[in-house]
C-alpha cells in the first residue's frame, strides 16, 4: 500500500552508493564458491557438527584476534541460525551482521534484499562471546553474508567474514523465474505492445506486495518473494520485468524526497511511471482511477508529487526527459477524452467569441493540488489535441493546468488557454474518382501494421470498425465503387458486404464509424482526397470539415475508429494498398504433406465427378494429384482447382467451423472456394479459407496414411496443417 514516503527512505541511497556492497546492476561477485555447496564429505560434515553443533563455518583473523561463523544447510523460508564467536584480543567483542545481498542462480550480480543503511544492520551487539543472527532464505538462488566483529581494545575495529551461500527449492523459485512466468503471462494476456505490457506488469506487480512501512525490505527479492518492499523494492521489481520483456527503463531518484521509480521508453518516448504511490485500493476522486495516476506521465506532472524532481530533471545530464503523454494511461484509454470533452461547450463559447486569451474553473476544485494538478495536466495535454474551429476559422489552442495554493486548506484550480486565429483553407474539389474502384486494405500512414478492421470478423449491422494488426483476412479489405451520379465513393467490407457508415447519419466531430446495410444514404458516402506522400484523407462525402480518424492518434489494436474534426494529422491519413499475393504462389502443384513427402493431396479414385472427396495418396504422378493455383487480385484470395477434373478444391456446404471436410466442387467463386496460402518457416504453407485464418486446412488425425481424409480444422500450426507445394 502506498504510504508517506518520507526522507528516512534515502537511506536506501547507500544501496548503490556503498561500494563495499553489491551494485544491483554491475557489481560481480567475489570470485569464491559456495560454502554450502563445496564442503567437505558428508562424513566429516556429520563430525564437525558433533563436535560444534554446525556443518559449516568461515573465518577471519586480524592480529591475535579471530571471528568465526558457523551454520547448518539453510531451509528455504526457514530462519537459518548463524552462530557468531570469536577467540584471542580482549576475550570481549562487538558483532554485527550485513544486510544480505541475493543473486539469481548462476548470474552472480548481488543485490541487497534490505536497506544496510537500517537500524538493525549497522548497530553491533553488546560486548560478548558470541551470538546468534538469523535470516529466512526465500529465493532459489545465492545469498551474501557479511559479518563484523570490532574489539577496540585489541585495535580491531574492521574484522569481516564474507560467505555465499546457495540454496535452492521449486517451493521457492528465484526471482528470475518469477519474472519470466510473470513476462510469458502477459505476453498470453496483451496484444504484445510495449505499452501493454508494461501496464500489464504494472498491474501484476501491484497485486504481489504491501508498501514497507518498517522501511526495511528494498529488493526485487523482497518484493516477488516476501510481498514487501519500500519504493526501492517496487523500482527494481519492475525494471527487472520491464528489462525481461524488452523494454528500455532506468531508475529515476529524488534524494531530495528520498524516493525512487521508473522511467519506461515506450513507442520511443520516456515516460515516468511510480508503482509506489500507485499501489493503493482507493478511489477518492470521481472516475479518477488512483490506482494508474503514475502511470505514463510527464516530468512536470511528476515534480507535482515530488519536488526535488524539478531540479533533476531540468539538469543537462538528466537522460530520460520525459515530455509527451500520448501513451499515459488515461489519454490510452480514452478518459482523459471523456474528462476534456466536459469543457468544450464552455470553451467553444469563448472561441465563438474570437477571445485570444481565456480562463475557465476547473471542475475539481475540491481534489487536493497534488491530484488535480497531474488530472488537469492531462486533461489541458487531450484539450489541444482536439479540433477547434469557429465559423470560417481554425483555431490553435494552447491549454495549461493553473493550481494555485494560497493555504494549507484553499486552493483554485483552472485552465488557462490562447489562442491563435487562421483562415479554413479552401478544400480541393473531390468531385472527380480519385483511386480505381477494387479491394483495398486502408493502412495507418504511421504504423502500417495497424489497419482498418471489422471488430471480430463480424457479419453484423452495426458492428463496429477499429483498427487491427494486419492478418490478411478479409475482415480487412474494403471495395471502392465510386457512384458518379453521388460525386462520392461507396466502401463496403469485402467478406461482409456491408457499408462503412457514419453512425445515425450524425455529421460531427467523434461520432462512431461501423458496418451498416447498403443503402445509398448520406452516411455512406464518401470521399476520398489525396495528400502528399501518397496517403488519403477519407471524409464524409459533403462534410470536408470531419474525417475518418484514429481515436486519440493511437494505432494499437482495438483503437476505435471515427469522424472528427478534420485537422491533417496522422491519426486521418490513410494508406490503400491492394491485397497481393504474398505467397508469390501461381502454377500447377502437387501438395504434399510436410512430414511425409510421399502422401500427397489427392482426389478420390481420380473422380471427375462433382463432390468427390479429398484425401491423402501415395504419390503416383497422376493429375488427380496435380492442383492449379489462381490468385483472384479482386478477391484477394486463391481458387485451387484439380488440374484433372477442373473442379474447385471447396469446403463442403461452405460451413466455415472445425472438422468440416474438404470436397471437390463445380468452380464457382463463392467464400467455399476462396483459399489464402500463407508462408511459414521451413519452406512449408499453410492453406487456410480466405477470411477465417481460425482455420486450416489438415489431414485428419495428423495421419500420413493412404486415405486420410482431408478437412478443415481448428489452426494449430502442427505438420498436419503444414504443407509443400511442388511446382510441375
């Protein structure tokens, strides 16, 4: 949970700063094996601890005065006892033990697991013969551990015995197994996106520990395997797991706050994110979610909650500047959108106005500055991306968050805008077709991956339009057909055939885009007007002023798809690229099965007849095993026919689900007979149904045998579904 982080926690400091200690980035170990793993033979193990009660020890001598440590094999999560004791000098001594240090199986990069600037690991015994130290293991792994013995009267004052010790139990995983399994969990739970994944891992490391109010624990071995740790702890948890999933991140320390986090590279941009004082389970402030208020902000919203971070980050050597918000959390999610949209009216009048500079109150008057400042920074950021304009004129608006605090108790909140005034320039005339009518993929002009998509392949009305990665289905191909009696271009999804339609017929800034039912209305209409670079704008036939756009200029997957104010920026230019044969696949071919080369397709009893079946044969150099491949450019997809017969490799009744066979068919152009053959490793395709990359085509039972059927099925990219196509 987050608590007050005070200046006590700078202590941490001497964490990287002690260089006697290891570096949790850099330092290597001792060259020195484990004790516990290279002692003596069981045998003469068992009569040292006869003799003293204790399998092990190490030792040290300064003068005439010697410190010895001893202790037995360590239990993971068991308090291992470390018998502490001495001989020669005075015969009265002071003790203390190190913090431990921790380090992953075989890597030998020590980190402390506490903070060695903490009461319990710098102060020393009273004068004694000997003592007991204890500390519970709770990682696979090795462990450093230090200790000291000072007798002044014999001039000792700096006697240091230094042990590894290795442990190891699958009860207690080390913490680079953690991680990986936390890594490989949100791979199988995100998009795979940098920003994703480091939301997930921040998220996931939220739910495994509790703040340290004792200050004592600072260690991603603390944090994954005890469940505390103080901001130290939180910092380094998750730089190790943002470093196993492969994205860039750095420590960010105030000292003067005495408080650390993380600086996150996403999509090429710092961003300063603090899982400390996002860990917490309340929700005082609206629909603020204070659980994701640290997440993804900027140094200037940051030095709000932390002052001595205005000093750090505005020095010449400071390397993680961190200025943009496009990827914070709520600008991601659309509801620093939400929050913005609630001005626009009360902004739009001072505007109509044609006021160069304007104020207006803040609806969170009554949220503590430290809250409202970093809300409103965001807010004022999502203000500017949206478009404004008045009457005739485009508008450019500077938007700034105002806190000011005049006592303890009272405070103003405002925003603070200018604005500059220009001219609409004139529109092109778009009366002319401006690309060839055919199937297109619309293409993000900033991240070409991401392409316009019906959201689940959908045959629906209504269904909405998003953007996507790129699969080569045809969820996400769209047929222009441009109608010169309309002036305007129709768009249709080419495995739906419905109509990409403005929602409603509703013709202002940030109505919805979906599929809809042709039906030659306004809401369907649409031009098509080129720009530099070869990218096109697309806007709503007879409203120049909207255009299709990429909600909040975001192009990861799921990202809706709108109308809104046309302003030039990327997140509305669009690529059309024609779907091509990626496959370079064209010719007559025997289809041969990828882990026995000598069953190949086959039609039934080389059958002429329609309905024939479709199975695997001994190769016998007949043309009833020779199929001919024809990419359909206006489909954007195969049609494979038997070189014999001339009928259409088909799936039967065109039931696109798993386990339906595979038949021949008399050729005629429907979903049935539209194949996409997709390229895998080894020189090997995968033939799936055009628009249902779900499924495959297989060989029953994943049998090579004479007469194994031949279906469709569930895509699991086994050898049964993996096939070489030898040309004749």
């Amino acid at each position: 949970m987050t608590g007050d982080i005070d200046a006590s926690e700078i202590g941490n400091e001497s964490i990287k700063n002690d260089s006697d200690l290891a570096n949790p980035i850099s330092h290597q170990a001792e060259p020195q094996v484990s004790l516990a793993s290279d002692m003596s033979p069981d045998s003469e193990q068992a009569t040292k601890a006869a003799v003293s009660g204790y399998q092990y020890s190490d030792s040290a001598t300064s003068g005439s005065v010697t410190l010895t440590v001893e202790w037995n094999d360590p239990i993971l999560g068991q308090p291992t006892t470390f018998h502490v004791s001495a001989t020669g000098g005075s015969g009265s001594y002071l003790f203390r033990m190190d913090a431990p240090s921790y380090s992953n199986p075989n890597e030998y990069v020590y980190e402390s697991v506490a903070d060695p600037s903490r009461g319990e690991w710098t102060k020393y015994t009273n004068a004694c013969v000997s003592h007991d130290f204890t500390f519970t293991t709770t990682a696979t792994g090795s462990y450093n551990f230090r200790f000291y013995l000072m007798d002044k009267a014999s001039g000792v004052y700096y006697l240091r015995t230094n042990t590894y010790i290795q442990v190891a139990d699958d009860a207690y995983p080390s913490v680079a197994s953690i991680v990986d399994a936390a890594v490989s969990q949100a791979k199988q739970n995100t998009n795979g996106s940098e920003y994703e994944m480091a939301l997930y891992l921040h998220d996931w490391l939220l739910d495994q520990l509790e703040y340290d109010n004792s200050l004592k624990w600072s260690s991603a071995e603390s944090a994954l395997t005890r469940g505390l740790g103080t901001c130290q702890a939180y910092e380094s948890a998750y730089s190790k797991l943002l470093t196993a999933a492969g994205i860039t991140n750095s420590e960010t320390r105030d000292t003067f706050d005495g408080h650390t986090w993380n600086a996150v590279k996403l999509d090429g941009k710092w961003y300063q994110v603090d899982c400390t004082w996002d860990d917490t389970s309340d929700n005082f402030y609206g629909d603020l979610d204070q659980r994701h208020l640290y997440f993804c902000i900027t140094d200037e919203l940051m030095a709000i909650a932390h002052k001595g971070h205005a000093k750090i980050y505005t020095a010449d050597e400071y390397a993680t500047r961190s200025t943009s918000l496009k990827d914070n959390y709520f600008v991601h999610n659309g509801k620093a959108d939400e929050w913005a949209a609630k001005y626009d009216d009360r902004i739009q009048q001072h505007l109509d106005a044609k006021e160069n500079k304007f104020s207006i109150d803040a609806d969170n008057q009554l949220f503590p500055p430290s809250i409202s400042g970093i809300q409103n920074g965001i807010i004022a950021f999502t203000m500017e991306q949206r478009e404004w304009k008045t009457n005739s004129a485009k508008v450019d608006l500077t938007a700034a968050s105002n806190i000011t605090i005049t006592s303890n108790r009272e405070w103003t909140a405002r925003f603070d805008f200018e604005v500059e005034y220009s001219k609409m320039p004139a529109m092109p005339d778009i009366s002319e077709r401006t690309v060839e009518d055919g199937i297109y993929v619309i293409q993000c002009s900033f991240s070409p991956e991401s392409v316009i998509d019906v959201q689940g392949g959908s045959w629906d009305s209504r269904a909405n339009i998003q953007l996507w990665k790129s699969n080569g289905t045809m969820a996400q191909a769209f047929l222009f057909r441009y109608d010169e009696a309309a002036g305007a271009y129709e768009i249709t999804n080419a495995k739906s055939e419905m109509a990409l339609d403005v929602q409603g017929g509703l013709m202002s800034s940030g109505v919805n885009v979906q599929q809809y039912v042709p039906n030659s209305t306004e809401a369907q209409r649409w031009s098509v007007v080129p720009n530099e670079h070869g990218t096109f704008t697309l806007s709503p036939a007879g409203h120049p002023e909207l255009a299709l756009d990429a909600s909040g200029g975001r192009s990861t997957p799921g990202t809706n798809i709108q109308v809104y104010a046309a302003n030039g920026t990327e997140a509305q230019r669009w690529t059309l690229k024609k779907p091509g044969n990626e496959s370079g696949i064209n010719g007559i071919y025997v289809i041969q099965c990828s882990f026995s080369p000598e069953s190949v397709i086959d039609v039934q009893g080389g059958s002429w007849d329609s309905r024939a079946n479709i199975q695997l044969w001994k190769s016998n150099g007949t043309m009833a095993q020779a199929f001919l491949f024809r990419y359909d450019e206006a489909a954007g997809a195969y049609e494979i026919t038997n070189a014999k017969s001339e009928m259409a490799l088909d799936v039967q009744g065109g039931l696109m689900s798993s386990g339906v066979n595979v038949q021949q068919y008399v050729p005629n152009s429907t979903e049935a007979q539209r194949w996409s053959v997709v390229p895998n490793e080894h020189g090997t395709f995968t033939l799936s149904p055009a628009g249902h990359p779900e499924l495959a085509l297989d060989a029953s039972g994943g049998r090579s045998t004479p007469g194994t059927n031949i279906q469709v099925y569930a895509a699991n990219g086994t050898e049964a579904q993996r096939w070489v196509l030898k040309k004749i």
